[in-house]
C-alpha cells in the first residue's frame, strides 16, 4: 500500500435505498454508482466512481452497502463510514479494546479487497479498520479517495466527542496524527485540526448537549457549492442551515440525504 499508516483510504455509506441513494449522490456529487457487486455473497454493495477515474488503487472513491430488513431491525441505520489504514487489523483492534473501545464487526477477510474490522473508538465513534489487499500488478497502490482540493473526494473528516482531549490522545496514539492549530467555538471550545504528516485531515469538537451521538463527519467534495445545494433540496434531502464560508474562502454546508445519512459539502462558490 502506497498510503501512510493512519490514512483513511475508503469510504462507504451505509443506506436502505442504494438505487434512491445512487440518484441523489449522483446528481449533488457527480459520481456514478454502478450495479451490485455482490449478488453471490447474498448482499448488495456497489462502488462508487468518480469521473476523474481516480479511487482507492482499484478505480474507484468508495462503495455504497445495502442494509436489508433484518439489518435494520437490529438497529442498524444509514450513515457514512470511513476506513483507516493499518497493517495489522487484529492487532490494532485489540489495543482499542483494551484501551475502552469497542468491537463491532469482528476482523473478516474478503478475497480481492483486504481484511478488515469495524469499532468504536472509547468515545463511542465508529470506524472502519482496514489493512487492504492491494491489486496483484500494483502492490504500491495508493487511495486518493481523500484529498484536500479535488471535488468528489472526501476532503475533511471531522470528529464529534464528548472528550475531544480524551479523543485527540487516542487517534495520535494508534494511527500517528498530529493535532496542531484550532479555531475557537465559544462554550464547545477549541475546533482542534488533525494531521497526518504534514497534511491537514479533519478536525475534533467537543459534543453539544443538542448533537444526538459521538461520530464522524465526512465532507465530500463539490464543483460549485450552490449547484450541490440546490440539488441536495431537489432530491429530498434535508440541509441544515445555509452554506457558510469558511477560512480558506471556499463553502460548507451539512445535510441528510433522503435516507437519512449525515454528511457535509465543501466546495467553491462558482456563481
């Protein structure tokens, strides 16, 4: 793998609706989500293509996983995941249990795509694990479904916990980020920048009483901020609040797409 330690190299929503999501992500992102990969392991998992044709060593930004009824019914709920690269998904997701986290879906090896394991880190956030198999004529392979600057990327990931301090230690410790720089947020405190090496991934903030749960945020690249916006409306998905503009000039808006996943949008004001 040609990425980092510590690097989120896949990304994958969870929805009830993968056609209904298909359309909505494609008219607001621009990416293309094919057809079912899966149909002989019994499950519906689709990859997501951008039109650059760049992706995780494999073509493709990242997959979307069909929750079925029984699923569902167990609890489980749209959302987007992300995954970080490890070398060793056993040995990582143990020393996040025995530091208080959890284990969610057992480590699992998939043939073709690499082994991995999704947990909750003490704070109850959610993530996958992954130490990929990279393709047989391309062992160096490198995701570059995270970037700071292409739109239909992932471009910032951005942690909600009710111990940011708690948090900033527990990622620094097993993944090798930084936390250097911040902004305040009044009465929540410091929004709190991550790095790995000496590139900017995402930030920490502390939980508001208001926020239902710990997590991540993913905020997905856009050409033209308005566009997306308005597609987000036009879709049946659910803004919170306008876009505003943040430090580095460009616009960032939150959503929930019509199934019910949370996610960001950050990307230029083209008008």
């Amino acid at each position: 793998m040609g990425n980092p330690v510590g690097s989120f190299i896949w990304y994958e929503l969870m929805t009830s609706d993968p056609d209904a999501a298909s359309a909505f992500y494609g008219s607001v992102v621009g990416w293309r989500i094919g057809a079912n990969e899966m149909p002989q392991a019994g499950m519906d998992y689709r990859m997501i293509e951008r039109l650059d044709g760049g992706g995780a060593g494999c073509g493709y930004n990242g997959g979307v996983f069909a929750l079925d009824d029984e699923m569902i019914g167990q609890g489980a709920s749209p959302g987007w995941l992300g995954y970080i690269y490890v070398p060793d998904v056993d040995a990582k997701a143990a020393e996040i249990v025995a530091e208080g986290g959890q284990i969610h879906v057992p480590a699992t090896t998939m043939e073709g795509v690499g082994r991995f394991a999704m947990v909750t880190d003490p704070q109850g956030a959610a993530f996958y694990l992954m130490t990929p198999e990279p393709p047989a004529d391309d062992p160096d392979a490198t995701s570059d479904v995270f970037s700071v600057e292409k739109p239909q990327t992932i471009r910032w990931n951005e942690l909600v916990t009710p111990d940011d301090e708690a948090a900033v230690a527990f990622y620094k410790k097993h993944f090798g980020w930084k936390q250097e720089g911040g902004m305040p947020m009044g009465p929540l405190g410091e929004y709190r920048f991550l790095q790995l090496g000496d590139i900017g991934i995402g930030a920490v903030m502390k939980k508001a009483d208001f926020m239902p749960v710990a997590g991540w945020t993913y905020y997905i690249g856009v050409d033209d901020i308005d566009r997306a916006f308005a597609a987000v409306k036009d879709g049946g998905g659910k803004p919170q609040g306008e876009p505003m503009q943040i430090p580095t000039g460009e616009y960032t808006v939150h959503a929930f797409d019509p199934q019910g996943a949370y996610f960001g949008l950050v990307g230029p004001r083209a008008g």
